[in-house]
C-alpha cells in the first residue's frame, strides 16, 4: 500500500503482527504510535503485550513501516488512553 503523504501514523486497540505493515510505503512517515495492546479497562482488544512485551519483539513488527519511509522514524509504544469524543 502507499500512503504518500503519511506524516504520522497511530494505532489503538488494534491486534498486528509481523505480516500486518508489509508492502506499506509511506516516504514522509516521521512517527509512530502504537497502543495495539488494548491496555484500557474498558477493552482488551488484543494480545500484542502479551506476545509482543518487549522492544527487541516489537521492532520487526514495524520493520516495514521504517523501511518504507524516507527518513528517520520517531516510534512510540506508550499508551494512547481511551478515546473520548
């Protein structure tokens, strides 16, 4: 996938693994949040902190997000709250 014009990308709640970011292509990518781990009280969408604790784990996950960008890539596993509108 290309997302050309991709500055910043975060996702929530959401369960990935290491074939979830293949093939994507975002040359202006600057930074990344990831909260995947559904580390709310009110859902436990998935089991990425289970799986995934630790840097040396998650990194490959994202491999392809960093290769697909043009530069350096800011990566941030802190968790995002719940979403209020």
């Amino acid at each position: 996938m290309r997302f050309p014009h991709l500055r910043e990308f975060c996702l929530a709640n959401v369960d990935v693994d290491k074939h979830s970011f293949v093939n994507w292509d975002a040359p202006l990518l600057e930074r990344i949040r990831l909260d995947p781990c559904g580390e709310s009280s009110w859902q436990q969408a998935s089991t990425w902190g289970k799986r995934y604790s630790s840097d040396a784990l998650r990194r490959p996950i994202i491999k392809p997000l960093l290769d697909g960008a043009d530069r350096d890539v800011e990566v941030d596993y802190t968790p995002l709250g719940r979403f209020d509108d």
